[in-house]
C-alpha cells in the first residue's frame, strides 16, 4: 500500500512540474517547452 502512495505521489509531482522536467531532459527553455505544451493542448480540442 505504501508503494502505491509513493508511485502517486510521483506522478503527480512529475505532472506539477513537467515544464521544468520536460526542459531539462529536452535541453530546451522554459518557454519554448510551455508554448510546445500549450500548442498540444489546443489540437485536442
């Protein structure tokens, strides 16, 4: 049980600062992975 409190904690860490995450794993800005992120989110639409 702790295991899986300790994966969702994870995860919902990684979601709150996946711009952070993204632009250091990617090597990119801040900004430049934010407007990448943004452009995603209005072609679900």
């Amino acid at each position: 049980m702790l295991w899986l409190l300790i994966i969702v904690g994870v995860v919902v860490l990684a979601y709150v600062y996946r711009v952070q995450l993204l632009s250091k794993v990617l090597g990119q800005d801040q900004t430049r992975v934010r407007r990448m992120l943004e452009r995603r989110k209005g072609d679900r639409r």
